[in-house]
C-alpha cells in the first residue's frame, strides 16, 4: 500500500502561503515547484491565491485612498 506520493508529509499551510507569495513574484525555481506540485493540496493553493488577491487588491485600494487626497 506505500507509493511515493503517500511517502512524502503533506505540506502545511504556512508552507502553501510561502508557495503562493513565490509563485505571486514569479521567482519559484523548478525544484521548488516540482517539490510543490507533489505536497500541495489545490483546494489549499486556491484557496490561498484568492485570499492573497483580496488582500493585495485592498492594500492598494488602500494606498490609493491614502495618497489621492479626498
């Protein structure tokens, strides 16, 4: 019953955070990403891209507010 996909820990969330900011800059090598592609759960990357685009998307919304008098 042991595979090499069962062999390997699931990732953590903190790790799924960390995956999602790196593929947000582009800057993830391909070690990296292969290493990604066999932890990651995609519920979990979804889920984590989206939260990172409200949250990017409302920093500058913020920003903008902040610099652009009212």
């Amino acid at each position: 019953m042991s595979s090499t996909a069962s062999a390997q820990p699931r990732a953590s969330i903190l790790t799924t955070i960390k995956a999602v900011a790196w593929s947000f800059l582009g800057l993830r090598g391909r070690q990296g990403f292969e290493q990604d592609v066999q932890r990651l759960k995609p519920l979990q990357v979804v889920a984590v891209g989206l939260i990172g685009v409200f949250v990017f998307v409302g920093a500058l919304a913020a920003l903008v507010h902040w610099i652009v008098p009212g």
